[in-house]
C-alpha cells in the first residue's frame, strides 16, 4: 500500500514543482509591472508638481500606462499556463512576454477577460492623443535630464529592479 502512494507522489512532483515555478514566475513578473507603475506615477508626480497645468495629461497617460501594463500582467499569467511560446525567460523579466501590436488586436477580439484588457489598451494605442501630451513628454525630458530631480525614484526603481531580477524560479 505504500509503494503506491510513493510512486503517486513521485509522479505529481514535477507537477507541483512547475507550479511552484510558475507562480514564482508570476508573483516575478507581477512586481516587475507594479515597479513600473510606481516609477510612472512617479514621472507624473514630479511632472505635475512643477506645472499643475498637466494634472490631465498626467492623469490620461498614466491611465494608459496603467491599462497597458495590465494588459501585460493578464496575458503573462494568461501565456504562462496556456502557451509559453510568447514568454522568453532567457531575457530580463522587463522582456518576458512577447506581444506585438497584432497580438494586442488579435487578442482584443476575445470575449473574456484577457480579452477586456486587451481591447482597452489597443483602443488607448489607436486613439488620439490628448492635446496636451506633448507638454508632458518634454516634460518628462526636462525631468530626465536633471538626474538631481527623479533621483530618489529613480533610485527606488532600480532597486526594486534589481531585487527583482534577483529573484531565481527553479
């Protein structure tokens, strides 16, 4: 009665232990999108703090960035589990997932969740720009270069960054 249940525990390990490595994969790649996130806000942040005039465009383009990279959370669960052809885990965790511009559009036909995220961030990519964006990318090159403006979260980005990197899936 023993051997049986050795050998049924045997067969499931590989089974946990690419499920523990996903879900190390996963909760990786998933901080690597909230990093981001906050490193936007940040930009915004600052933008916003020195012309409280682009308090609109900030808002709009971090809704963007937000619907694009929860996008990207969504399919990188999605891929992993189902076809990890678009993930390349050879790369940094910023190059995992693999999606193009046809994948984005192809996927916004679905009719489920994934589906949701997709279409909202190929509409964000298809849509106008608001009138104010420009104001805000110089901006944001303004910040860019003075290092002394977003050192501190530039600073907490890499770190967080590196951490992250850090962090080996077996």
């Amino acid at each position: 009665m023993k051997l049986p249940a050795l050998l049924l525990s045997l067969a499931l390990l590989p089974t946990s232990a690419m499920a523990a490595s996903d879900t190390c994969a996963s909760n990786k790649y998933h901080q690597y999108i909230d990093a981001s996130l906050s490193w936007y806000e940040s930009l915004v942040a600052l933008s916003v703090k020195k012309d409280e005039n682009l308090k609109e465009v900030g808002q709009w383009f971090l809704d963007g960035r937000k619907h694009h990279f929860e996008l990207n959370r969504q399919a990188f669960d999605w891929f992993l589990k189902n076809d990890q052809s678009r993930l390349d885990f050879s790369q940094s965790v910023e190059s995992w997932l693999k999606l193009s511009q046809q994948d984005v559009k192809t996927i916004s036909q679905q009719d489920d969740e994934l589906g949701k995220f997709a279409k909202q961030a190929f509409n964000d990519r298809q849509s106008k720009p608001h009138p104010k964006n420009y104001e805000l990318r110089s901006a944001f090159a303004d910040l860019l270069s003075h290092p002394g403006d977003i050192e501190k979260p530039l600073n907490a980005y890499n770190e967080k960054i590196t951490k992250i990197e850090n962090i080996e899936c077996k």
